[in-house]
C-alpha cells in the first residue's frame, strides 16, 4: 500500500511503491564499520581487480583541474572515438551516467506508462524490472533453462502490449551466453514495434566463437539498442560512464530525454584514456580467462557444482542458504554477492579477482563447505 499524507492524497504513485529496492554489493567501508576487520577483499560486484589504465588515471588527475565547469553535454571526443571504433554514426550514440542510466532512458523514452510491457529473463540484472516499473509499464518474466536465456518462450511471451525485450549477454547473474544464431532468430521472430535491448556491460570478456554482434542490425536501424558500460573491464565504476549504440532516429529521441551534463568531465577524460590503451584491457582479459580456469579446476576437485561463464565472475552452487555462506565468508574479510538478492537463494556469484584474492576466496570457501 501506498504511503499516504493526512488528507489521504498518495505521496508517490502506484508504480514507485510497487518498486523494489536494489540491493548492491556491500562495500568495504561498510564491512569494516561492522565487522572491525581491516584486510578486507571485495568479490561481489564485478569490478576488474587491475583498477584504472595508467592512462585514465594520468588523464583524471589532469582533468580534475578542470571541474569548476560543465562538462561538454555531447561528450564529443567520446563520441568522435567510439564512432570509430565501432564503425558506426556519432549520432547513434546516446551517453549515460553509467549503463544503469542507458537502461532508464530506454524504458523512459519508449514506454508508454500504464499501456506498454516488457519482456525479460529470470533472474536476470534487476534494474530491467526497475526502470521498467518506474515507468509504470508491467514486466513479464520467463524463466532461465539451464541458467541461459529461453529465447523461444520469451518470444512466445510477445504481445501487443510488449514494446521492450532486454537480453543480457552475458547474462547477470549466471554468466551466460545466447550465440548469433539463436539472437537472430529471436529478433526474427519479434513484432516491428518491439524493441530489442542487448545489455553488452561484460561483452569485452566473453572467448567464446558463438559471441553475437548486434551491430549490423542497429546500421540497419532495426529496433536493436545495445548497451555498453566502462565500469568493468575499463575499471571506472566509480566515474559511471556508459554508453548506448542505436539508430539514430531511436538515440535522438533518448538524447532528448537525457540530463545534459549527465557523463561528468573527469569521466569523459578517463573514458577516452581508457580507450586508447588497448593492452592494459588485452591484460584485464587475459588475467580474467586464466584466473577462471584456476577457480573451475579448484571447484571440480571438491565436486562443487557452478556455472561456466563468459563474464569476469562465476556463479556457485553452495547447496545451502547462501545468506549462510555470505556472512561466513564475510566474517573472514572476503565479500562475494549472496543469491538469494537475485533469484539463486543457494547460489552465489563471486568476482574473478587477481591470484592472490582468488586463492584466498578458495581457501576460506572450501574450509565453509567442507
């Protein structure tokens, strides 16, 4: 029920009660003001355990001298160099604060509210469901089969009603893929007003030869918008600086929804360094890929049952409550994410982080299970 002021008028609207907050992952400070521990390792949000290029923070330190101005609103040296490297029109990229704002200017620029659904998987990244609510549009799940996205009953899940599909892929939280193949037939199958949302936040990880490129069709201007992030393997969570590929008709009507300052001056330099050093990203990726073959091969060893995945973190069944093996882990300064928060209550999903975080987090699961 809605909260209500004396005079019975509602102080928010159906849509924003009914939403449900999104839990992240604990933060470090927070474990350290609870817990009093100090050697505290965090595996829970998905964040590249290199940190920053040496190139993003050279490029922030000379930028902070800078932020008694406004940023420039079109982020044009961004836009300049991902138009390059992705091959497509500068006026097909839309900037947010973060891919968490791309999402909300999907959902706030085509959701008519109160008429309009959406289409997503189960359990998959929360904010979907989020923005999707907040724009007072119904949200239709359909479950995972193997901890992969059914494309077919999703596509049977389509109504006239459905205006947005969102397939992230990799997917959060399993990890994932859906291949080319199985995309194309999918976007084939989906009504000329529906469109199809490609959250791509952890793309840069993914080895395997099936992995889609959705490109072609935004150049088509089909209704694809893909989504891309800097805060995973470019390491800049902190700055929030995502980015949306779409056809330019589509990504003017979202710019028109976006705030004007909404990418911040420090984040646009660090963005543009970022991109320009393609070996520290080579680096980032390459740790990533070894580091999980190391944590599968511990895991089989002790027949402890995950899922293979093609992003930097790796979801584990803990055959129990996973708020049980969180808080135990958590009382020996390792923080992972618990999965009963995203639809695996005896799962959960822990970051790939370097050698030595990684063997720690083995060491110490292992002692819990056992």
């Amino acid at each position: 029920m809605s909260m209500t002021l004396k005079s019975d008028a509602p102080i928010v609207t159906e849509n924003v009660a009914r939403l449900k907050p999104y839990h992240p992952g604990k933060p470090i400070e927070e474990v350290q003001r609870e817990l009093g521990l100090t050697d505290i390792i965090k595996l829970a949000s998905n964040e590249n355990p290199l940190g920053p290029s040496p190139k993003a923070l050279e490029a922030m330190q000379a930028a902070i001298n800078k932020v008694a101005l406004y940023p420039e609103g079109a982020a044009p040296v961004l836009r300049a160099m991902l138009a390059k490297i992705h091959g497509i029109s500068e006026d097909s990229l839309v900037f947010g604060n973060g891919s968490d704002e791309i999402l909300h200017l999907v959902c706030a620029t085509f959701l008519a509210p109160g008429k309009d659904s959406t289409v997503q998987a189960d359990p998959t990244f929360a904010m979907y469901e989020i923005y999707a609510t907040l724009a007072d549009a119904e949200v239709v799940k359909v479950p995972l089969v193997n901890y992969t996205h059914d494309l077919d009953a999703m596509a049977d899940a389509v109504t006239d009603k459905t205006r947005i599909v969102f397939i992230a892929n990799p997917n959060n939280p399993t990890g994932t893929l859906v291949t080319q193949r199985q995309v194309e037939r999918f976007l084939n199958r989906l009504p000329e007003r529906v469109i199809l949302v490609s959250d791509e936040a952890y793309d840069d990880y993914v080895e395997s030869p099936e992995k889609p490129n959705l490109l072609p069709f935004v150049k088509e201007r089909r209704n694809v918008i893909i989504s891309h992030t800097f805060s995973k393997v470019h390491a800049l969570a902190g700055l929030r600086v995502g980015y949306a590929m779409a056809p330019p008709a589509m990504a003017g009507y979202m710019n028109r929804a976006r705030s004007p300052f909404n990418v911040n001056l420090v984040g646009q330099a660090a963005a543009v360094a970022s991109l320009g050093d393609t070996e520290h990203v080579r680096v980032s990726v390459a740790l990533n890929s070894a580091e999980k073959r190391r944590i599968y091969a511990a895991l089989e060893k002790e027949h402890i049952q995950f899922v293979q995945s093609e992003a930097n973190f790796v979801l584990i069944d803990v055959e129990r409550d996973s708020r049980e093996v969180f808080d135990l882990l958590l009382r020996c300064g390792i923080i992972v994410r618990a999965g009963y928060a995203l639809g695996l209550p005896n799962h959960i999903r822990v970051t790939i982080g370097t050698p030595d975080q990684n063997t720690r987090f083995l060491t110490e699961l292992l002692a819990v299970m056992r």
